[in-house]
C-alpha cells in the first residue's frame, strides 16, 4: 500500500485482493475493485465492478496502476468454481500484463519457492517463472517474507527458489513509449 499511494495513481485498480486492503487505499485513492463477487458496498472513493480476472473489463494497456494480491495461484484450480485450468496463473498473468499502461506499476503477489500444486488450493511459483509470465515488464523490486518469517526487501529471485511457501512481492513497471 505504501508504493502504491506513494506514487499517487489518479486511480489504482485490484483485482480480486482482500476487502480490507482494498478498503483502506480507498481512503487515499480512488480505487476500481474488480471481482467475479463484487462487493456491494457505498464507500466514498472505492468503485466495485464485476469482472474475471481471464477477462478484465478494461482496454488494453490502459490501467497506470494495479495490483493483485495473492489470486493468481488459486485461477484454474476449481477451489473458487471456476473451471479446471492447468494454465490459470499463467493466463491470469497474461491479462495483467495486457491491461497495465505504458509507465503503469503492477503490483503482484503469489506464493513463492519450489514449484507445485496444492491440491484444491493454490500453486507456488518459481520466481523466476514469474518473471516470465510478465515478459513485457520490467522486474523493479522482489520483496518477500521467507519461509521463517523474515520480511526482505529489493533480493534477487534465486533467494527463494528454495522455499517451500515464500510470499513473493513483485513490482513490474511497463517500459514507457518514450523508451
């Protein structure tokens, strides 16, 4: 929250993130929540829309900032009712990644570490495989919290390749037009 409102969006956009998170940016900035169970709510600054995050109702790159915070690992797996994907995380990654604006900062967290699915739960992601799922962005800042707790800021993303359930925090950045 802190990056987010420290960069003033005129607006953010999270997909699917916790209803508190979503709450409490609101009161700093306009925030568009978009979630196949829209929250039906009256609070100055939060707009709540329903949407699927396979398919967002947004134009392309046209969101300056947007996060979506622990959803992803869950996208395919029918925990949710949505319908068996075994390419969800990727395909979910695939529509941020369209969405997000020249210069426009996505912020992104999944379960980091060895790679594997928990049945009817989530997935954990090699952070590297992250990386690749956004191929258009640029990597600015891996933060995480460790296995044992530990909260890092700004590591290289073969620190956690070994983790079994690291909580990865990505910031990507879509180069701007200009270069």
């Amino acid at each position: 929250m802190r990056r987010i409102v420290a960069r003033r969006p005129s607006r953010h956009v999270d997909v699917g993130s916790q209803v508190a998170f979503v709450n409490l940016l609101s009161a700093v900035v306009p925030v568009t929540f978009v979630d196949y169970r829209p929250l039906d709510v009256r609070i100055e600054g939060l707009d709540c829309r329903s949407g699927d995050i396979l398919h967002l109702p947004f134009e392309d790159q046209s969101v300056e900032s947007l996060s979506c915070l622990h959803v992803a690992e869950h996208i395919g797996l029918g925990r949710y009712g949505d319908p068996l994907n075994p390419h969800g995380t990727r395909q979910a990654c695939a529509e941020l990644q369209r969405i997000l604006a020249p210069g426009g900062c996505l912020y992104f967290a999944i379960p980091i570490g060895r790679q594997r699915v928990c049945f009817n739960a989530h997935r954990t992601h090699a952070p590297a495989t992250i990386a690749e799922y956004f191929w258009d962005l640029k990597l600015i800042e891996l933060s995480a919290v460790h296995d044992d707790g530990r909260y890092v800021t700004e590591m290289p993303p073969d620190e956690f390749a070994a983790s079994f359930y690291a909580c990865g925090l990505f910031r990507f950045q879509r180069p701007s037009k200009e270069g």
